[in-house]
C-alpha cells in the first residue's frame, strides 16, 4: 500500500542529517530535526522546516526511541529517517515506528534483526547458496571453547563482535598463544561498543579485496543492484577511502558478485536499500561477510556514476512506491572515490583532535562532490564520530579520477584542528594506488613510508602570497608604480 510522506523526522546529525534534507526537499517533504546541546550551531539544524533540542547526555540525544517518536507524533510527522549509526541498525526503533503508525526509513525489522547479527546472516546467506568463510555459527562466549575452534580452523582466524560492525570487536590471530589475549581484548571491546560480549570465529584471509553490492528492491519484489564499491583501504577495519567500481575487479568476478547479492536479496524478501558487503581472496574466490541494512557512508560514489538518488529511492520505496527503473537502463559511467575527512592527528597515532575550525577552503569544479556540515567559526563537538565529512571525486576514466583527486585535495584546507587530509594527499601520490593496485593490507604497508608531517600545501601558497604582497607594498611605498 503506498502511503505518502509529507513531513519526515531525521534522527540523526551531521553531514548525514543535511544530506536528507537536501533529498527530502526535491521531493517535498518537510523536515524536523531533533538535536543535542551541544548540536546547537549545526548548519543542518538551521537547515531543516523544524528543529527541536534533546536536553541532557548528547549521545543519548539520537539514541532515546521513544523519545524521539514521541517527538515525531507532537511534530505530525509521517516517517522517520534514521540516517547512518545511532538508531539505523534498530530492529527495535524501526518496529516501534510502526507501532506508533510512522513509516521507518529503511527495511522490516525481521531484516535488521537478522543482518544484524552476523552469525544468524551468514547460517541464512549459506543456505540459500551464497558463500561463505569457514568458522561458527553459533556465539562463543568461552575463551577455552574458542581457543579449540580456533585449532579446528586454523590459523589465522579472526575474531569478531556478533552483533556490531564497523572494525569494532575484531581482532586478527596469527597464532594460538596469541589467542587468549586477542579474545579478551574483542569480547571487551564488543561489550563497550554494543552491550554483548558475543563474537564469531572464522578463517582470516590474508590481504582479500573489500567489495560491496549496493542493492535496491522495492515491496513489490523489484530488486536491482548499482554496481560495485571497492572498500579495501581501511585503518584498522575502517574504511577510509570507498571507489566505485573496482579499478582491477575481474568482469566474471563482479557478474557473480551481482547475481548472488541479487538472488539472496529476493529470497529473503528483502526491502528498501541495501549493501551485500564480500571479501575477494587473490584467487577470485568470493565470501560473503555482512548485510548493511541502512544506508552507507560511502553512496555517493554509487550516486555519482548512476546517477541514481539513493536517499530518494529509499525513502519513495518506505511510501509504497515501485522502482522506477529496470537493471537494464541502469548506465555506469566513469569512476569515482570518495575521501573520508576525518578530524584526527595522523602524527599522534590518528588519535581525535577538535577544536574550532578558524579557516576553511573548499574544492570545487568540475566532478567534486562535499559532503559535509562544517564552515568556518564551527566548533567541533568532540562526543561523537570525528569524521567531518566525505570529498568525492568523478572522472570518466580511473587515471582522471586520481588527477581530480589529487588537485581536489590539494585544494582542500582546514585550520583549526588537525584533520587526515595529508595521508589522502599522500595515497593518491601513491605508485600503487594510481595503478589500482590494492586490499585491505595496502595501508598497513604503506604507512611507515607515507611522509604525514608534509607541510600543508596551501600553508605554502599563502607565505607566497605573504611575500608578494610584501613587495607590492614596498613598491608602493617608495612610489615605484607609475600610472599611464
């Protein structure tokens, strides 16, 4: 049944927040946001038809449900959209949202409770044909039961949290006396970050590439994908860099990465967006790791060389309404990488900076996409995630897209805090990555040779610009300029 959308509550902040309101806004619909204390001075609060403050803890701001429903019935809101992180990976929130009469954004709740936990995704996924890495399938709380598994396996195994993502809970074990340590260390982690202590165990691929399907399938059983994303360059299990397509995926590969994202995706019934995330070993064997039910940092760059609004389709797909195109008149064009920028001190170990941004220029022109909140005289919270924000690049072929990466960035400059825009300006000088030459070992081998203290490339432009405006001045000073 297709239910229209008129007013729509984004419970969430940021770049993401302002990234909604910019897609609700094509398609008419009004906007309320809801924000911490500490969000006052946001852009996207300043941006949306409403805004509403959340007093008290700012983490507990965007992650309070009833709250925020409640919120969004007082505002006569239709639907809720919960962006990335925070509630967007609720089985909870988004059943309570139907409970309440409000459209949730995003897929049934039987399917974020399912993808999220990893163990029950990858028993369904293999069952249905869709190949997987060897290892449990049932949570292992016990270091001595895991230490035997381990065995079974054989090393190396990884580690990871059962129900969470993003790097976090995951640890990498070479050898069995390792083993003990690395467990306590992800159980621990695990609990901080997602309040269970449960992981997985499986066979560790050494150096596989990182791909993702981004898949599309409306109520009716509609389901297309939108190619392939390359999330091989990652720190510690977080994506840093996401491109779009793979710049060396074999055609035969990339044809089965499809067809079984779509397959599994219709089998389970799936709705609304989504990405089918694998490892590619050296081989070209493909695994399947995990199911993101919401949408991903990393869709612009699937944006950019479909042309395809992902928010609007997810959204017009949450009212009811049919996909409005078929797999076929679907074009890709080009190439396309997105920059994470993170505020993050890349001498110190990458650990979080903040502070107030005092000067900031941004890329521009042709094929230069920024996704962010920030402006100058911002002051940056320092209670959430430090990524600022997204620089995303396009050209028609791989060589252009590095070219415009490397000016873009070149151009970009942020004073006030120290950001990792001098390892990107550093990556894409990189022999290997200009060739496309990469998995999810490439930073780890590269950090040590990468030069993170260069001095900031605009830094040397404005001392330029210092000493001819020196000069101008001395000129005029000793009446040195004559006037025809």
């Amino acid at each position: 049944m297709k239910q229209k959308i008129s007013k729509m509550l984004i419970a969430n902040r940021g770049e993401i927040a302002l990234r909604i309101i910019r897609a609700c806004k094509e398609l008419e619909i009004k906007t309320v946001v809801v924000f911490s204390e500490v969000d006052v001075e946001g852009v996207w609060v300043a941006k949306a038809d409403e805004c509403y403050p959340i007093m008290g803890n700012p983490i507990e701001a965007y992650l309070n449900y009833e709250r925020i429903i409640s919120m969004a019935k007082k505002a006569n809101c239709d639907a809720i959209h919960p962006g990335y992180g925070f509630l967007s990976e609720s089985a909870e929130f988004a059943r309570a949202c139907e409970e309440n009469g409000i459209i949730f954004i995003g897929p049934k709740p039987e399917h974020i409770e399912l993808f999220g936990d990893k163990m029950a995704s990858k028993v369904a996924m293999k069952k249905i044909g869709v190949p997987v890495l060897e290892g449990t399938d049932t949570p292992v709380i016990d270091v001595k039961e895991g230490e035997k598994i381990a065995k079974e396996i054989g090393f190396p195994v990884i580690i990871k949290a059962a129900f969470g993502g993003g790097g976090r809970g995951m640890r990498i074990v070479k050898q069995a006396k390792e083993f003990s340590k690395m467990f306590e260390s992800a159980t621990n982690e695990a609990v901080k970050y997602f309040g269970k202590g449960d992981v997985f165990i499986e066979k560790y691929v050494e150096n596989p590439r990182h791909i993702e399907v981004q898949i599309v399938a409306d109520k009716y059983g509609n389901i297309v994908h939108l190619g392939e994303r390359d999330c091989s360059i990652q720190r510690r299990h977080q994506k840093v860099i996401e491109i779009a397509p793979s710049p060396l995926l074999n055609d035969a590969v990339r044809k089965e990465l499809y067809r079984v994202s779509i397959k599994a995706m219709f089998r389970l019934g799936y709705e609304s967006v989504g990405t089918v995330e694998f490892l590619v070993d050296e081989q070209d064997n493909i695994y399947f790791i995990e199911m993101n039910t919401r949408v991903q940092v990393e869709h612009p760059v699937t944006e950019t060389i479909t042309g395809v609004d992902i928010i609007q389709r997810m959204i017009e797909i949450a009212g009811g309404d049919k996909l409005k195109f078929l797999q076929e008149e679907i074009k890709f064009r080009g190439y396309s990488i997105e920059f994470r920028i993170n505020s993050e001190d890349p001498q110190n170990n990458f650990m979080p900076t903040a502070g107030t941004v005092t000067k900031y220029l941004t890329p521009g022109g042709p094929g230069v996409r920024l996704d962010t909140s920030l402006y100058a005289g911002y002051e940056l919270p320092t209670c959430y995630d430090s990524m600022l924000g997204k620089l995303i690049v396009w050209s028609l072929d791989w060589e252009g897209a590095v070219k415009k990466a490397k000016r873009a960035l070149d151009e970009f400059y942020i004073e006030g805090f120290k950001t990792n825009i001098v390892l990107h300006r550093e990556i894409v000088r990189d022999d290997e990555f200009r060739a496309g030459k990469f998995n999810t070992g490439y930073l780890d081998s590269k950090m040590e040779k990468f030069n993170l203290g260069a001095v900031s490339l605009l830094a040397d432009e404005e001392k330029k610009v210092s000493f001819l405006s020196s000069i101008i001045k001395k000129i005029k000073e000793n009446n040195l300029i004559t006037r025809s």
